[in-house]
C-alpha cells in the first residue's frame, strides 16, 4: 500500500497543498470525477477500480451480481489499492465509468448507518459541537461517516471487527450500523449506482478532519437503535473487542 500514515494535521496538510496545484475543475472533461478522486488520494485514503453500472445491472461478468457497482474489479483490491496521483490519474483516464472503493483500516474507518438515523445523529452531533469528518450519501439509503482508523491498534491484542452485522452483499437486510475497518472497503464519491439518478456524493466534504470514531459511536448507535425500534445495546454495539 502507498497510503501515508499521519495524524489529521498531517492529512489536512495533505489536501490544501493539493487544492494549491490542482488544474481548474472539469479540466479533463469529466465533471471533476478526477480532481475528487485525486483530493481523496490527497488526503490518505487509499484507492482501487471498482465496478460500474452497465444499466440496471453490473459491468463485471457475474450472473446476479449481489452487489453491482458496489465492489472492487480486482480480487487483489488490498494490495492495489493507492494514493499515489499518477497511477489514480492513469486509472481515471483509462477507466472512465469505472467507480472506485477506498480500502479501510490503513487511514481511515467508515461508520456506515441507515440514511435517516445517519441525518439524526448528523444533527446532534453537529449541534452539541462535535467534531465531525466527511460525510457522504449513498443512493442506496446509506450515509457513511469517514473516521481516523482504530483498525491498527499498538497492542495487536486489541481489534476491531469490521464485520458488525452484514457482509456488503447482505447490506439490504442489516440496517443497523457497520464499521468498515482492516479488511473492507467503501465506494469513495464520485461514484454511479444502477438507477436513474443514484450516486454516492459528499454531504461534508474532504476539508473537515478525519475524527476519532468513538467521539461519533454512542450517537450513531442511539440513532440506529431508534430506527429499527430497538433500545441501543452499549455493551456489544460495534464496540472493540479483545481477545483472551
């Protein structure tokens, strides 16, 4: 991996010195598809190809794909996956259609909430003065909440899952929240969803600090809780684990 490691200062440091030397948007012509992938890399998260929408169905050769345009085109998704420009920008130009995922647990982690109980707790968070990072939407009924990572802790003793509740292709019937970590991935916008009009886009852009995500968890939590009518369980919700 090509990802740097370094703490939000360093990250931000990152992104302006980019937002300095970038071209004027849409300069290649793609709506500013590439200048976001790039800002994205700018900043730490490490990127990879994904599929694509080809109509209502997926563009990789899957029969009943479980989920289409949602998933990285190589197996070797981990180990490909990069911040470095040039091979982002040969990917971008060569690709055109192509979304791409970013992979978790090097830089940063993802919350990823129901969209309503993710605007809920958007709200709270916002309005109690907690620092919140990016924020982007999913046409999927998602809302994914970019965070430092905790996926590499000092002590190797000490993990967390990124398997909470649902694998990806099981989303649909998980809607409680999943904590993408060492392991997975999520598409990075810009990216196309089968479906009129369905996109993964930024809420709250790449200029706000990446958080800690356990300054975000106990309001997520509560918030998903009351989405599926459920009283929040503290004790095992999305919380680190250790092994023994």
């Amino acid at each position: 991996m090509s990802a740097e490691l370094g703490g939000p200062t360093g990250l931000q440091g990152k992104l302006s010195q980019w937002l300095r030397g970038r071209r004027p948007k849409d300069a290649t012509g793609d709506g500013g598809r590439e200048d976001l992938l790039l800002a994205a890399a700018a900043v730490g998260l490490p990127l990879a190809p994904a599929a694509h929408p080809a109509g209502y169905r997926c563009s990789c050769d899957r029969v009943g794909c479980p989920t289409p345009a949602r998933h990285p085109v190589s197996f070797a998704w981990q180990t490909q996956s990069t911040t470095d420009r040039a091979q982002i920008e040969r990917w971008a130009r060569h690709q055109p259609q192509a979304n791409f995922i970013t992979a978790t647990g090097m830089v940063h982690d993802v919350l990823d909430v129901p969209v309503e109980a993710g605007r809920e707790a958007l709200e709270r968070l916002l309005g109690a003065g907690i620092e919140v990072g990016p924020v982007a939407e999913s046409g999927d009924g998602r809302l994914l909440f970019f965070t430092l990572t905790r996926g590499t802790p000092e002590d190797e003793d000490e993990w967390w899952p990124c398997e909470l509740d649902c694998h990806p292709e099981t989303m649909d019937e998980h809607p409680g929240l999943r904590w993408h970590c060492r392991g997975s991935y999520v598409l990075v916008p810009p990216a196309q969803l089968p479906g009129e009009g369905q996109t993964v886009h930024w809420v709250r852009g790449l200029e706000h600090p990446l958080p800690d995500p356990l300054s975000l968890l106990e309001t997520l939590t509560d918030a998903c809780a009351r989405h599926v009518g459920e009283e929040p369980d503290h004790v095992s919700a999305a919380w680190p684990l250790r092994r023994h």
